[in-house]
C-alpha cells in the first residue's frame, strides 16, 4: 500500500506534532542538526525543512 493511499491515524499525527515541537525546541537551543535527527529518530530533511523557520525568526543559529 502506498503512502498516499494509508489513511494517518490520529496516534500517528500526535507522534508527528510532538517530534516537530521537540525539534523545535532542541533548535533553539542551537543543537546540532545532525544530532537533533539522532535523538528524535528523524530524516535529516524532516530536520533541515523545521529548522530553516528558526533560522528566518531568531537571525540564525
């Protein structure tokens, strides 16, 4: 089954939020991205796509 066609439940959208904020927080605090990606278990895109934000609202890192 592809991606496009699993239906998301809302465990799954929850996980997805709570890892979005903890790379958030772990960003301003000025983690490296590499390690952000080791501790919340996500592809480093996910990491890169979350952090470019703090970049645009805090000056950079």
């Amino acid at each position: 089954m592809s991606k496009k066609n699993r239906k998301i439940s809302n465990t799954d959208k929850c996980i997805e939020v709570l890892q979005d904020l903890l790379i958030l927080e772990l960003g301003k605090e000025k983690i490296p991205q590499r390690e952000i990606r080791n501790i919340v278990g996500v592809d480093i895109h996910k990491v890169n796509r979350i952090i470019k934000y703090l970049k645009k609202e805090y000056g950079g890192r």
